[in-house]
C-alpha cells in the first residue's frame, strides 16, 4: 500500500509549528493518528453509556433517586 500526499493549512498559532522542520508532517500524523484511536474509544464508551440507559442506568430500582438524576445529567454531556 502506497502512501499518498494531502494538504492541510493550520493558523500561525497552530503548535504544529512549534515542531522543528522536517518533523511537522511526522507530528501531525502522530496526531491524527491518536485522535482517530480516541475517536474509537470515546465510540466504545458511548455505546457502553446507552447500554446503562436501555437498562434503566446504575442505581436503578434502588432506592437512591438522586444518582439516577446525576446519570441523566452526566448523560446529556454526551447526547449529540
């Protein structure tokens, strides 16, 4: 599998800059790289989130109302 070019533009500021020469492209694919895994592991949590909401989410049929109030909130964080 060859390897193919594309080109991105960043602002001034962008800490890619901050890189030395030669090593900004090596960086930012580091960077894409790492986002994409965390991309798949913030997927896996989500799913792991509604699987506790289908199921009525921690603390239920328990008498303590208050944490399932605070899974909802906690839950709205990652509504989209």
């Amino acid at each position: 599998m060859g390897e193919k070019r594309l080109t991105v533009t960043f602002p001034a500021g962008h800490p890619v800059w901050s890189c030395p020469r030669g090593r900004q492209s090596v960086k930012v694919r580091e960077w894409v790289d790492t986002a994409l895994g965390l991309a798949d592991i913030l997927e896996g949590i989500r799913a792991e989130l509604q699987a506790l909401r289908n199921s009525g989410g921690p603390g239920a049929g328990s008498e303590s109302a208050g944490r399932c109030d605070d899974f909802s909130e906690f839950m709205r964080a990652f509504d989209g």
